[in-house]
C-alpha cells in the first residue's frame, strides 16, 4: 500500500508528518551504513566460522538470549532450510536440561550483543567440556561468555537506530545479517542446489516455485496439435476448443516445428481461408523441458511476453509431450 493513501485515526501530538518519515528515513540510513562496514569488515575468520560449520558432522546448535534470540531462532531456521542441519537452544532452558541436546559433533553458534549475557554461561562451558567447537557472535571483542570461543566474529561498532541508543535494532540487523551471510557461505560451499532445496520445501511459495513443470502441464488430447498441411480453417477450430489460444504445429516425426498465435491469425488475415498451418506458423517457437522449474518458466514467458509455452520431452528434445498457460502459474500461486 502507497504511503500516505490511508491516514492514521491515531493524533500524532506535536510530531507531524514529515518528522515521522524523516525518522523512519533516518533508521533505515543508520541501519544500511551499519551493514556496509559489516561486509568491509568480514575476513580470515569468517571463512573460519564458516568451516567450523562445514565440519560439523552432528547439527548446528544456535543460541541466544532475548532479542538476539530471536535473531538466533531465524538463523538456525535459515540454516536447516540450506541443507545445515541445525536447531536452537534456549540458553535458559539449556540449563534446566537441554544442555543434553548439545553432543559430541555439533558445533555451537553463540549470538550475544553485549558479550556478558549470563545465560549463556551454561552453553558455552557445556560445549567447551565436550570439546564442541564454539562460534560467538558480538559487539565486543573481549566479551567475557565467549572468552575461550574458537571463532568470535565481532560486529563493527554501530549506535542503535533507538534514540536513547539501548533498544537492540542496529545491533540485531547486524546480527541477522552475518547469521545470513554465514548460512548462504556454507550453503554455497556445500554446492546446495535448487534440487537439493526442493526436497526440503516442498509447500509455500519456495514448493510452488520448484513445482517441476512436469507436475501442472496439460497432457495428451488436450494438447493443441496440428500437422503442417492442416487448412488453416481446421487449425482455427482446434484452436478455438482448445481455449489456449495456440496451436503447435509438428512434422511427420512428431516434432514441433512452429506454433500458430493469435498474433500470427492476425498478421495473415487476408490468406487465411487459403493457407495451411505451415505458412502462417511461427518457425523455431520458444519451449520448456519438462523438468524445468515454474518460476524459471514464468520468468521465460515475462521475457518473450507470452502466455503459453510447449513443454518437450527431455529424452527426446522437439517432442511436445505438455503445454502451459499464465493460467496454471497463477493457479498455483507463482505469479
């Protein structure tokens, strides 16, 4: 929604407008500066922390206390969801006997802003014994929980977007950010494909996204097919009771040769009545295999600003076996 097109029932006081967005501008300014010496400031130990979590051979154990909690919680979710086994740890709840989901293999990454939070006293000192390699992540180089950490990854120094410079905003931006950062490193290194994705997302919008075009395309009679010598009155016919608005034309062998549009019945208007399917098709059309992804399909239909593309055989390229229409992308949700 535009800002601006629905005003607030709420009185501002003295604070008119323009202040409010000149605030809500400031924040985001401090907060993009805040991650620009971030990304200067990463180096040898990040690559570090990085390959700390490629050798875990158990999971990924992420913990933090209040808000860098909750940045923490979204981190090890992000890192589950690239192929990182990983979950979080209440570093309160550690201590009243969760401490046991911390086993020899794991590798456990620490979020704390001050450094001193003494919840995570528990943790670190559990991890330490079973020589589980400890990551922390920090405004404070010599914070005190994170002494005897293997990695500390320190973040730049940076006000809070909070007047007062104490409500955690900057900080926990940062903090998400090298989470972030760290999670699409590893997952990169671990050469993560979009395959290996799919199967660890399989509903919401990232499943409909990775649908295989194979899963929504039409299929055999409902297939608006033609021969090239086909009067291109017949070829309207099946046109029209195919509701598609295209017909692919194939040769002898079965290949698709050219489609026949809309836009191409116009062109030939006058020669239509006398024309066949091979002089007014559009040669060498635009297709999809039939393992390609929707949205890579969709993106494909976009760039050419067509609604329907065939879908060929991958074993035998030029063989339609499919169809897809904007209308199957917009019934799954992709677009």
């Amino acid at each position: 929604m535009a800002l601006g097109l629905v005003r607030s029932s709420h009185r501002h006081g003295p604070v008119g407008d323009q202040e409010l967005l000149r605030r809500g501008r400031e924040v985001v300014d401090l907060e993009a500066a805040a991650l620009a010496q971030l990304g200067a400031s990463l180096d040898d130990t990040f690559v570090q922390a990085v390959s700390l979590l490629l050798e875990a051979t158990g999971r990924i154990v992420v913990t933090g206390m209040g808000k860098s909690g909750h940045i923490a919680r979204k981190v090890a979710a992000t890192l589950a969801s690239t192929r990182s086994p990983a979950i979080f740890v209440h570093p309160a709840e550690a201590s009243h006997g969760d401490l046991g989901m911390l086993v020899p293999g794991d590798v456990l990454l620490a979020f704390t802003n001050s450094g001193g939070t003494p919840e995570l006293r528990s943790i670190v000192a559990h991890a330490q014994a079973l020589a589980v390699p400890v990551i922390g992540i920090t405004s404070r180089r010599d914070a005190p929980v994170l002494r005897h950490a293997d990695v500390t990854l320190v973040l730049p120094p940076a006000r809070e977007a909070c007047p007062a410079n104490i409500a955690p905003t900057t900080s926990t931006v940062l903090m998400l950010a090298l989470g972030d950062a760290l999670a699409m490193a590893t997952m990169h290194a671990r050469g993560t494909s979009r395959e290996g994705l799919q199967a660890l997302h399989p509903g919401g919008s990232i499943g409909q996204r990775l649908t295989r075009v194979s899963a929504i395309m039409h299929l055999g009679e409902t297939l608006p097919l033609v021969q090239q010598a086909m009067p291109m009155r017949e070829v309207i016919v099946r046109m029209t009771s195919m509701s598609f608005g295209v017909a692919g034309v194939v040769d002898a062998d079965g290949r698709l040769v050219g489609v026949i549009t809309d836009g191409d019945l116009r062109r030939h208007i006058d020669e239509l009545m006398d024309a066949t399917a091979v002089e007014v098709m559009t040669r060498d059309p635009v297709t999809v295999t039939a393992d390609t992804f929707a949205e890579d399909c969709v993106a494909l239909m976009e760039q050419c600003r067509i609604t329907s593309l065939f879908v060929t055989d991958v074993a035998a390229p030029g063989r339609p076996v499919g169809l897809v229409h904007v209308h199957d992308f917009l019934r799954l949700g992709t677009v």
